[in-house]
C-alpha cells in the first residue's frame, strides 16, 4: 500500500504559524521527507539575492529582513526571523542538502509593498471595513478553548513527531483553513488578496522549471487561496497598476525582545525565549527549562536547590494532568515556578518572565551584508571603541580625560543629533563634575532604519553629524533652537559645523528683541563654553555671542519685570532669572557679574516688580555676598510690612526662601530672618490666609526633612527677635556664634575634588 504522501498530487504546500517551533520542527521532518527540488517562502522576492548569506556562520538569528525606499529610509518594513521560524528552518534545510536546493521568496515585492505607505499613494481597491479575523482564536473557541496560544500549544507545539506521514498535520491545518475562508472569505485582510495572487504567478513560473516538485512555505491562511484553481490572467488583473518604489534591501540584528512585541515591527510573539528552548531541547523540554530557571534565580542569591527543580516538575505535570493537557505549557510551567521557587511571590516570577520567557537574546549580521556607508562607518567605529550594540539596557560612565571614553562620548552626541538615540544622557550616581558623562544605552532594531534614514548627510558619522547640523542650523526658526544646536555641536566635537552654527545663531539673536527668548538661550550657551573647555574645542566666537546676548538682557530684563506679570508669568520669569545669573557665572567677565548684580539690586527694590522675582533677585545677591546682612533684612521687612498684600508678600518668601535644595538652610543660619517671616506669618489676616496658604505650603514643603525640624524647633523656642540682631556670640544650638575661616580653608580641597574628581 501506497504512503498517504505518494498519493498526494500538486507542490506541497506547508502551513505554518510564523515564529512557531512546533511548526518550524514539522517543516524539517516534511522537507526531509519529500525531497522537494525548489522551496518557496513566503517574503519579499527582493531578499532573494540575500537568502547565500543565510549559510555564514556570521549571519545568527534572530535577524530580519530589511527593505526600505531607497530615496526615503524612513519608509521601511522588516520581516523578522528567528532560529524556531518555519522560514528560517526551510532556508537552511535548503542549504544544508548535499545539492543545495534553489530557495526564493513569493510574497509581493517590497517595492509594491513600501509604495503603498506613501500618502501620495493610491488606496487599495480591495480594502475593506471588515473587522481582522484572528483564525487561531476562532478555530480554538470551536475547540473548546478559550485561549489560542493554548490551543496551539496543544495540537501543535506539543504534539510528538508522526513518523507515518509527517505531512498529515499540514492536511488538517489546511483544510481548517479551508473551512475559515469558505465562512468568512478574505477575514478582512484585504491585502491578502494581491499578495495571494503574486504567489500563485510565481508557483506558476516553479511549476514550469520544477513541475509540481516544489514546497511552499507560507502562512497556514493562505494555503486554500494558493489551491484555489486560478487563472494567470485574473491573478494578472490584480496585480496590475500597483504602486511601486525602488527598494533596498539587507539583514539586520533582532531581538527576541522585539518579537515580543505585537506592534511596530514586532510579531506578537508573546514567549520568544520560551519558544527558542522549546525549538533546541532534544528532550524533556520542561524539565531542562526548569533547570534554567534554578539557575537564573540562584544567580539572584535566591535558595534555589535540585529539590525544587524536581518538584516544580512534579507540580507542572500535575496542573498537565488536571487540565487535560498532554504535556505542562509555558502557564503550568510558569504556575510550578511561582509556588515552589518563588515562595509565591511575583517579584522574582518577573524577573524569570522578563529573562528566559522573552530574553534579551540579539542576532547578528556578517560584514559581508549589503549596508549604507554610514552603517560601515558606525559599525567600524564600535568595533574600534568596544563599544557593543546590545538590547538589553545598561549604564556606560565616560571619564571624558580619557582618550577612548572621550570617543565615545562623541560618537554618542553625534548619534543623537542624527537622530539614531543608542544612547541617552543620564544623571550620573557618582561624580557630577564636568569630566564625567553617564550614558543609558540599548540598541533597538528600528535603529538600522535611522542609520539608513541618516545616511543622506553623509558616509561617516562625523560628515553626516556636521552636514545635519549646517542644515538645522539654516533652517532653525527660533533663538532656542540655534542655542541648543551650539551646546550638541560642541558635546559632538562638531568644530567644522561650528562657523555655519554660530554665524545664524548671531544673526538671530541680533533680530530678536524678545527678553524672555534671549533670557532662555544663553544657558544652553553658558554650557556650551563650559564642555568646549572640557573637550578642549575653541568656543571663543561663541563666548562673544553669549557675552552680547548677557549683555542684552540686563538692558531689557528689568522693563520686562514691571510690566503688570501674573503669577504664571512671574514664576516663568523667575526661573529665567535663575538660569540667566548660573550662565553670567560661568562666563566669568568681571565687567559682566558688576552689570549684572545691578540689574538685581534694580530688582530688589524696585516696588513694581512682583514680590517673586524680589524675592529672588535679593536672594541671589545675598548668596554671592554682594547684599549685606542688614539690608537684607531691611528688603524682608519692607516686604513683609502690614501695608503689603499679603499674596505679594507670600511670593517675596517664596523667591527668597523657596526653589529647592538648601534653600531652607538660609533661615536655620540666620534668626532675624526666620524671625522676619514668622512674626509677618503671624499677623496676616485669617481671610488673607487661605489666599496664601497653597503658595507658603508650595515653599516650606520643598525643604529636606532636616530642615523642616530644625525650623519647627527654632520657631518654637523662639528666635531672637523680628527684628533685633543677635547678640555677638549668641547662636542657635548646635552651631558656632561666627565663622571659623581656618576650619572653612580645610574642606576647600575636599570640595575641588568632589566636584571636579581626582587630577590626572
């Protein structure tokens, strides 16, 4: 009696779920035994020319396959595959034989595919309004189950090999389908319908070369469509007139983390690494799987033993049995593992989820794959910085007097301003001074398509980052942006791109009469200088536009402030007089500073200027020791004399006490002015009170814990008085009645060296 394979009639024609193992393991076990002469895959015909390089041993999955617009990269789509893909197990079956078998994609073309992306572009005449059927869930709801992954689990995944007829199991898919789209025709994927008919054109033209000696690849939903008996010349209607683009195509590195995800570019696949291990266990998957388990966990300092392992194992078999299950799934497996290792806690279960269930496992690509220049370049410049592209995110600290970490730091803030974010600044745990960078890196896939996208300025990093930053700069609308592309030039080491920067930065801000927009610039200026010393770049044109700008704003600053501000507009304004006073600072003109702390002594005692920006303004001038002690006092108790509005008056407490960190320990030092405030506290009218109460929480309720009790203590003791000073040798307890210079000397090194780091 003949075999139920030698009686078929027709190409065989594999069904398979993407990115399943028990698909992927049944693809193999059919291919070895049909021997077909021509695989065909569902994928974009233009991969052909890439399918050699799937036999380097460079070339590790998961990998996908990338074709963009070749005159726009951004429009781009990914066909992504891993070890357990029925399409990457048929490629390299191909390969592998003795006589390598012919291998081609028969999906529509990506240049058809693309052009449909573009707006411009024409709809699909097909399209319809119809919901997307999901045919694994109704097949699982007629099975009874009401989970999919379940069900799929356990006719297929979990199903042992049939070595009678290794192709029944794509019968029965098959006509499953079948039944599908008899009931529910296209399942609202309209597309489908044109990609059906370029298959079928090129099973056409493998049936000329092979006869009916081929297999085909493909989704299990298309295959009644691929059986259907067609004619060339209707399939031909279908596709005629389709939009189409030139394409450009090549392997790039996955993730089993971006498989993970159901959209963008990922599969959906919601247990890539659960999958992998079920694809390369020879055997007793769930025990090995468990071992695993143990292992990560113990990695964790969890006491994790050989005893849990076997009864986990026991437990999952158990829920298998009760369930009716034919072996423990991913959730039985998962289930084991949170009542017996975890303790029942989902904490540790998460970190067995986000490691082994997903993975951070990354594919790689051989140099030999078609790549942009650019691509080149930043691959090259990695390899050279050991510099790694890896997905799972971690910290890199940069010493930037450090040659190669000086390097990096450039090639990071040149990646940046291409658009390609590997990495993000991020605020360093140890030290803060300017030699040091802390960055958070991790390489997501649709990274390769910024490269490609980036590719248009130029074909290395430093040419493409300077010809990017000559065109914002030409193109940049506001003061701000020109500023802030000044400061990412520098970090960059853009010195070339730096003279077309700075000619349209002078040029806007000489244009600008805006105070508020030139109090917002000179920050990002003020730092600019400040990094260009620490990478050693001549910013000295840039220190002239800063110092212009300073110069700009201590003219105009002070009209702006007495122009009837809200409250809104106040604390805007405030902030910028913050950030104006730290810039001055680092500019560090004599001439600058003077002109500066007058414009602020103009403030202070101006009536018509909001009590904020008093406040602050008196604050400032205080902390760099050019306001005397009693004047000081003198500004508060104006300020907060009887004949003040309570409200004006809570906003002078809050610019000259409030705005974060240490602002609270002024009033510890000092008991006249804790007696100022306390003694104005207690006489504002009850209905005032409510008015001002939000604004004075606002501002007591930013001071560090510490802080907040020494003032409760001091208030309630008593200070000295509202207004007397303290008598020579009084002090609060716990501090010394004056200063000691010599102690004060002793810490200078200290700080220099907390700031800075150690010399060298």
């Amino acid at each position: 009696m003949s075999s139920p394979a030698a009686e078929r009639r027709g190409p065989l024609l594999l069904g398979v779920r993407h990115h399943g193992p028990g698909s992927a393991h049944a693809v193999r076990a059919a291919l070895d035994a049909a021997r077909p002469a021509a695989v065909l895959i569902e994928g974009p015909p233009e991969g052909d020319a890439l399918l050699a390089l799937a036999a380097d041993p460079g070339l590790r999955p998961p990998v996908a396959l990338l074709a963009h617009a070749a005159d726009d990269p951004g429009r781009a789509a990914f066909w992504p595959m891993a070890a357990f893909s029925p399409e990457w197990v048929a490629i390299r079956w191909a390969q592998e034989q003795d006589v390598p078998v012919p291998v081609r994609f028969i999906d529509l073309p990506a240049a058809h595919t693309l052009a449909a992306q573009d707006p411009g572009a024409q709809a699909d005449p097909n399209a319809c309004d119809s919901v997307r059927l999901d045919p694994l869930a109704v097949l699982a709801e007629t099975a009874g189950y009401d989970d999919p992954e379940r069900w799929w689990e356990d006719v297929v995944e979990h199903r042992g090999a049939v070595r009678e007829d290794p192709l029944a199991a794509f019968e029965a898919l098959g006509e499953a389908m079948g039944a599908l789209r008899e009931a529910y025709g296209g399942g609202g994927h309209a597309r489908d319908l044109v990609r059906e008919a370029h298959m079928r054109q090129r099973m056409r033209a493998a049936r000329k070369e092979f006869g009916d000696a081929y297999a085909v690849v493909c989704g299990a939903w298309h295959v009644p469509a691929l059986r259907a008996k067609t004619t060339a010349t209707a399939d031909r209607q279908l596709l005629t007139g389709l939009p189409k683009v030139r394409v450009e195509t090549t392997w790039v590195p996955w993730t089993h983390r971006r498989l993970a995800r159901a959209g963008g570019y990922g599969a959906g696949i919601t247990s890539p690494g659960w999958y992998a291990h079920l694809f390369a266990a020879r055997d007793r998957p769930v025990e090995r799987w468990l071992t695993e388990v143990a292992g990560l966990l113990r990695e964790e300092d969890r006491q994790v033993s050989s005893a849990h392992v076997i009864e986990a194992v026991r437990l999952a078999d158990t829920l298998a049995a009760v369930r009716g299950r034919p072996v423990p799934g991913l959730t039985e497996t998962l289930e084991a593992v949170r009542a017996v290792m975890c303790d029942g806690s989902d904490v540790p279960l998460a970190l067995v989820q986000d490691r082994l269930v997903v993975g951070d496992v990354l594919g790689e690509v051989p140099e030999g794959a078609p790549a942009v220049p650019l691509q080149r370049d930043l691959t090259r410049q990695q390899r050279s910085l050991r510099l790694k592209a890896e997905p799972q995110e971690r910290e890199l600290e940069l010493d930037l007097r450090k040659d190669t970490d000086a390097a990096k730091s450039l090639l990071l803030h040149r990646l940046r301003l291409l658009g390609i974010d590997w990495g993000a600044p991020t605020t360093s745990r140890g030290s803060t001074g300017t030699f040091r960078e802390t960055w958070r890196l991790s390489w997501e896939p649709e990274l390769s398509v910024r490269v490609a996208e980036a590719g248009i300025w130029g074909t290395t990093v430093l040419a493409a980052a300077t010809a990017k930053a000559e065109a914002d700069a030409a193109g940049a609308q506001e003061l701000g942006e020109i500023t802030a592309l000044a400061e990412r030039c520098l970090l960059a080491g853009l010195s070339e791109a730096l003279p077309a920067v700075l000619r349209a930065l002078a040029d806007r801000a000489a244009l600008d009469t805006d105070v508020a927009r030139l109090a917002k610039a000179l920050p990002a200026l003020a730092r600019s200088l400040r990094y260009g010393d620490v990478r050693g770049t001549d910013a000295t044109a840039l220190g002239t536009v800063a110092t212009g700008i300073a110069e700009r704003i201590c003219v105009a600053l002070p009209p702006a402030c007495s122009a009837g501000l809200d409250a809104d507009a106040a604390a805007e304004l405030r902030g910028q007089v913050d950030g104006v006073h730290a810039a001055i600072g680092l500019l560090d003109v004599d001439d600058l500073r003077e002109r500066w702390s007058a414009v602020l002594r103009a403030l202070a005692g101006r009536d018509t200027v909001p009590g904020l920006i008093r406040g602050r303004a008196a604050r400032l001038l205080l902390d760099d020791g050019r306001l005397p002690a009693q004047e000081t006092a003198r500004l508060m108790g104006l300020a907060l004399s009887p004949a003040a509005v309570p409200v004006d008056a809570a906003g002078w407490i809050d610019g000259f006490a409030g705005g974060g960190a240490g602002s609270g320990t002024l009033l510890v030092h000092d008991d006249r002015l804790l007696g100022l405030i306390d003694a104005w506290l207690v006489s504002v009218p009850d209905g005032a009170f409510i008015d001002v109460l939000p604004l004075l929480r606002r501002t007591f309720g930013a001071y560090e814990t510490g802080v907040k009790r020494t003032l409760g203590e001091l208030v309630r003791r008593g200070p000295s008085g509202p207004t007397a000073a303290p008598a020579r040798g009084s002090a609060p307890e716990g501090f010394a009645p004056d200063l000691d210079p010599v102690r004060a000397d002793a810490v200078l090194d200290l700080v220099r060296l907390l700031l800075t780091g150690p010399a060298g």
